[in-house]
C-alpha cells in the first residue's frame, strides 16, 4: 500500500513512517518542518518519498491524491494559538 503522511517528521510521524515501511509499504511524508525534523526519519530508504510543502497547499494535497489512487491520509498537524 502507498501512505501519505502529513506531518510525518514529527514524533509520531516519523515513529509512523518507520513502523509502515518496516511494513513493506511505501511511504510519501509531506511535511513543512516547522518542528519536525528530518533526522527523524529513516535515510535513504527505498520505500520513501519527502516532500517539504505546507499541509495547507490544498492543490498540492489534491495533485498528489489524484496521482496515488490508494493513499491512505493520515494527518498529524500541530495545533497553535492562531
């Protein structure tokens, strides 16, 4: 299966994307990383993809939907005093 992480490079993002490609799936993390970091995620692993991008880019969100036919979204988001 192919999996969108939004947020993946946060705490439980990236505990997320490692369990999932340990998995066997593949993994596509968009992530803006304002408190991530992309330490937190596994290197060079052939099963990911990273994009840095705002979660908030709905055309972005709405490319990458149609092109995965089988994404399964899974949103972490950090909530603030906006």
């Amino acid at each position: 299966m192919r999996i969108l992480i939004t947020g993946g490079a946060g705490c439980l993002g990236s505990n997320l994307t490692e369990r999932y490609l340990e998995a066997g799936h593949e993994v596509l993390v968009l992530d803006n990383f304002a408190t991530g970091h992309r330490g937190s995620l596994p290197e060079a692993h052939p099963g990911l993809t990273v994009v840095e991008a705002e979660a908030q880019a709905d055309h972005l969100l709405f490319a990458l939907v149609q092109c995965r036919q089988d994404v399964a979204d899974i949103g972490v988001q950090q909530l603030g005093d906006d």
